[in-house]
C-alpha cells in the first residue's frame, strides 16, 4: 500500500446508493479493499450487484429509509432525487453525505492521481492507460467506467502510488478530483441538461485543467477536435502545461496513421522530430488510435518508458459495452456499443468498416435522454447513415418530460438512407426479429445506446440460431 494514502475509517459504515452503477460500484470495491464496511442498494439486480455481494457487501434492492439506520456516511449520486426516502431519512439523522465525486476523491488522496476526461472516449482512454502502465511494472489504482477485458473489474485497489481515474463530466463531477495529471480526449456539447450552455462546458474544462496546474502537473489535449484544440489555446495562455497529441501538424506528439493491421490501427507517434516506435493495435478503430496516443503521451509526462507503454497499448483487448463481441450464429456476427452521441456513433461504425470489409452492417440504436435527442436528432441520423439497415428505438428516458421533436420517429427520418433500409420500430420486443430479419449470413449485426439495448444481443443470437436450424 501507498505509505502516503490517508486512512478512511472516519467514513465509518458508508452506505452507497445506486450501488450496481459503473461508477458507485466502483468505488465501492475499492471502499471495501481499503476496509472499510460497506452496504448498498440499486433498484435492480444485476452481475455487478452479485460481485460486491461476493466481496462482503450488504446490497438491498430496492430503497427504503430503512437502510439509513446504521450508517455514518451516505454515497450518492447527483441521478437520485432529493426526496429519496433513505437520502430524506440520512439528512433528517445528521449522517454525513457525499456525492459520487467526493467519494471519488477521497480515495484518490495521496495517490499520484490521473484524471481521463472528455465528451466521449474516457472509458476506453481510462482503459488503455491502466494497462499501459500495468506493462511498465507499475501496479495503478483504478476506477473505470466499464469493466477491462484482461481483469474483469471496473476498479482494483494497487500497490503503486498511481491512480487512474475515468472524470465524468455530466454533473462537474471531474472539477472534485485532485488529479496531478489529466487528459481530454475532445470537448463538445453535451449533458446539457447539468451545463445549459457549451460556454460553461467550455469554461469548466478550463477550471479542470487550471485546477492539475495549480499542483504542479499537466494535462494532455487532442487538438484535432476543435473544442481540445481551443481549450489547449486558452490553458497554455493561463500558464497550463499542455502536452498535444492528434494528427494534426501542429500536435506536440503527431500521430502517424500508417495503416490499419490485421485487428487495428497501426502508427507511430513523431515527439519534435523523433519517432517514439509503431503502436499495433488489437482493437479497431481510427478513434482509439488517437485514444491509445493519449495514454502514451501521458504514461511518459509520468515518467514511464515508452516502449513499455507501447507494448501495454498493442495488448489492450478492450472493455465491456465498448465494441463488445456478443456471438455468432448462421454466420451473422452480433456486437454491442455503449455509442449514444453522434460523434461516437460515427466512430464505431467507422471502426467496424474496417472489422467487416464489404459485409452488410445492421445497426439498431436507442438514444438515451430526450435533451440529448432534441439537440442531435439531425446528427443522430446522418451518423446512423453509416450502416446499410438501421432500426432505430424509441428514446430511453425513464422518468423524463418529452420534448416535442425529441423522438425515435424523428431520428429515424433524418437517416440518409432509402426508406426500405430503415425502420422506426416503438415495441422493444419486435427489434430483434427486424435486426435478424435484415441480416444475411456473413453480415454483422450491432446494437448501439446507453439504456437497455444491449439486452437485444442475447435475442438476436437466440432467433438466428433457430433460423439456422430451421434451414439445415
């Protein structure tokens, strides 16, 4: 253990709410790797409910004020709302509460912290880093939005003095972390719903990467993005130390793409002239070339040895939810992707042109929020337009007001396709018979979104299996 982490018994019995999301299951693991009790509860079960129960947590599903009986502190996040009976009950006790951020940064003291943030792209950065280092013989903390591949977990208590921490943006979460290091992958508008405008978005960027100078560390910027680009101009102007990376000629590590490999991007990384050694990827995409540089770049402002760093990079497999193979059945391949932004979404089709050649691809998508529909129902359908069939869902927003235009049926318009090759389907429970439907053998079927769509693989897979049967 990190002789310099502060001890966290003064949390007492810490209770966390929400305890089966990415992030709160996440600190939750390491609370208890730490030592201290925990108890929690999520409305739902589910596999990560199950592997904190495994590790001697008390979950409840459900919520009840019940659960804030014998606690000293209480976890939650800025989604639970402030007449929540145990959040009501916890504050009419006097029981400390702290939100997911602060949570988060109390861990993080006294470690080397660094902080991955970015409109999209943290989890797979965050992700590739953590391995990165791992391969330089450093043993980091994590915390990750999604669950490594190579480990299995989405956040691990190390040895070292490093820790890794994926920096959500959508409710100012990032502006808590003391982080000596940062990286932003790209600043565009979104959770809009928490900023109201881009300026702020914009202006709390600034205050994050303020916030690394002012312990003395630097933040590493992709300036191929217009937004990274912009706020690499303003922090170098506030004395900010940035590292920029992209392929842009003016990046301080440009990015080389030399081709695509048999299973991902291959490039070399040139630092004033020098050439840092060609990175091969495992995983496809142009995106995570750009996302792999950014671990690289920063694993050396660490200290680590580049060619250690490349090594950990080339063994990247990926993470849960993100280019997520489900299975194959009458040769259709399924996959499934967290993608619910239009910039991402074009990505990950982009990347899996690469995977599938001439092959037919057939998405499903299910937008997630209708703010974030009404800003980019237009963007979400010509994104959409990178696929050859496209079935597209109603929007997945429980407990939110509509907004008028904010729709399926409206996103489903603006794709840019013939209109036999799309199809706006309202019944969660016919998708997969359109997917499988429009899906021949050799094709590849892939559902995209950050509700319940990823449930959709499993029937797919079920349906084609018993197409294939009864054609044999």
């Amino acid at each position: 253990m990190n002789e310099a982490v502060g001890n966290l018994t003064s949390l007492g019995r810490v209770h966390v709410m929400g305890i089966g999301g990415a992030g709160m299951s996440g600190i939750s693991r390491i609370l208890v790797a730490r030592g201290v009790t925990v108890s929690g509860c999520d409305a739902k079960d589910s596999r990560r409910v199950a592997a904190l129960a495994v590790l001697g947590v008390d979950v409840h599903i459900g919520h009840s004020a019940e659960h804030a009986t014998e606690i000293d502190t209480l976890i939650v996040s800025t989604a639970i709302p402030q007449t929540n009976p145990e959040l009501v009950a916890a504050r009419e006790r006097g029981i400390r509460v702290m939100t997911r951020a602060e949570a988060l940064a109390a861990i993080m003291e006294g470690y080397r912290g660094i902080a991955v943030a970015g409109t999209h792209g943290k989890t797979t950065t965050t992700s590739m880093l953590t391995i990165a280092l791992q391969a330089c013989g450093a043993d980091p903390s994590f915390a990750i939005g999604s669950e490594l591949n190579e480990s299995g977990s989405n956040a691990y208590l190390g040895s070292g003095t490093d820790f890794v921490a994926e920096a959500d943006e959508s409710d100012g979460a990032f502006l808590a972390l003391p982080a000596f290091a940062g990286i932003v992958t790209n600043v565009e508008p979104d959770h809009l719903d928490y900023w109201k405008t881009f300026d702020a978005i914009e202006s709390a960027f600034l205050e994050f990467s303020l916030a690394i100078s002012q312990r003395g560390g630097f933040v590493t910027v992709c300036v191929d993005d217009p937004g990274g680009a912009r706020l690499a101009m303003s922090a170098r102007a506030a004395g900010v130390d940035v590292r920029t990376y992209g392929v842009s000629d003016d990046a301080d590590y440009r990015v080389d793409m030399l081709g695509v490999g048999e299973r991902g991007w291959r490039f070399d990384v040139i630092a004033r002239g020098v050439r840092l050694g060609v990175v091969e990827l495992a995983v496809p995409g142009r995106h995570n070339a750009l996302n792999a540089t950014a671990a690289l770049v920063t694993g050396i402002g660490l200290g680590y040895n580049a060619t250690d760093l490349r090594a950990g990079l080339a063994g990247f497999s990926g993470t849960r939810r993100r280019f997520d193979y489900k299975g194959s059945a009458d040769r259709v391949r399924v996959y499934d992707d967290y993608a619910h932004h239009p910039t991402e979404i074009a990505a990950t089709l982009r990347a899996m042109r690469e995977v599938i050649g001439d092959s037919q691809l057939v998405v499903a998508f299910q937008a997630h929020h209708y703010y974030r529909t009404a800003m980019f129902v237009k963007e979400f359908g010509e994104a959409l337009g990178l696929a050859d069939q496209v079935v597209v869902l109603e929007v997945f927003a429980p407990g939110e007001e509509a907004i008028p235009g904010a729709s399926g049926v409206a996103m489903a318009s603006h794709v840019p396709l013939p209109a036999e090759q799309v199809v706006f389907e309202p019944s969660w429970s016919r998708v997969a018979q359109h997917l499988v439907d429009r899906a021949r053998p050799g094709d590849v079927v892939m559902t995209l979104g950050a509700g319940d769509i990823a449930m959709i693989g499993t029937e797919v897979l079920d349906l084609l299996r018993l197409r294939e049967a009864l054609s044999s």
